[in-house]
C-alpha cells in the first residue's frame, strides 16, 4: 500500500518498501473501487482482490496486526512506522465499516464477509 508519508512522483517506481502512514481510509477507498470494477467487469478477479485488502484490517499488513478491535467495534487508525496508532476515531471506525458493508449483498440479505 502507499503510505500516506511521501508523495509517489510519476517518474518515480514504487518499491512496496513499508513506511507506516498506511491509514483504513484508504485501504476503505480502495475496497470500495474495487466492488465497482467488480460490477462493472465481473469475473476479473476483483472480488479477490476486495477480500484481500479487507484483510489488512484482519492483520494481514506488514506489521501483522489486527487494526478492527472486536471488544469495542472500533478500529484503530493505522500503521506507524513501528507501532499502531491505537486511537479509535470515528473516521477510521466509519471506514472500517464501510469496507465491511461492500461485501453485503442488501438486495438479497446475504453477507459475503
């Protein structure tokens, strides 16, 4: 993921090094997109792909920790460098639920999560 400490240049090669900065918010947006290209090109892979990155919030980042907090129904506000940022705003709790929200299905009832 691209972490929200520098600025990735068109002329510039992302090297997937881990820089903390990584945020729920974009891992929501990128869910989010993803159910869209999904609709839109179904069959493509992208439904793997949502399920992927809602795993980031299941622990599968680069410091392996779980960023939605199952006690509270909170989630964490992302990954430092060397830490968790351990506050649960409402910005990252709302992103983490929207994320979750992409994999029901509200027309027929059925939730893919």
């Amino acid at each position: 993921m691209i972490s929200n400490q520098d600025w990735l240049k068109l002329e510039d090669r992302f090297d997937g090094r881990f820089r903390g900065g990584e945020q729920p918010i974009d891992v929501a947006y990128t869910i989010l997109a993803l159910k869209l290209f999904d609709k839109i090109f179904p069959f493509e892979g992208y439904d793997k792909k949502m399920e992927a990155a809602f795993n980031w919030f299941m622990g599968d980042n680069p410091m392996h920790e779980t960023i939605y907090n199952p006690r509270t129904g909170g989630c964490y506000d992302g990954l430092e460098f060397d830490n968790v940022n351990l506050n649960q705003g409402a910005e990252s709790t709302v992103c983490y639920l929207l994320a979750r929200m992409a994999f029901e299905d509200v027309e027929s009832g059925t939730s893919y999560y």
